[in-house]
C-alpha cells in the first residue's frame, strides 16, 4: 500500500510540471502573438 502511494505521489508531481510547464508555454506563445501583433499595427500605421 505505501508503495503505491508513492508512486501516485511521483505521477501527481510529474504531472503537476507537465502542467506548469504547458502554461509556460502558452504564456510565452501568447506574449509572442501579442508582441507580433502589436508590432504589424505599428509597421502599418507607417
């Protein structure tokens, strides 16, 4: 029984990286797009 308990500790914990770090990544893509957007507006007002 202990043992499996630290194997479901082990896979919450992975997973709770695998979680950050898709967040990560999806602010970083979202702060690309909005700083490429921002960019196209000022290039067109030129």
């Amino acid at each position: 029984m202990h043992v499996l308990k630290n194997k479901t500790n082990c896979l919450m914990k992975e997973d709770t990286l695998i979680q950050q770090n898709f967040l990560q990544k999806r602010t970083l893509s979202f702060r690309y797009l909005k700083f490429l957007l921002l960019h196209a507006v000022k290039v067109s007002r030129h």
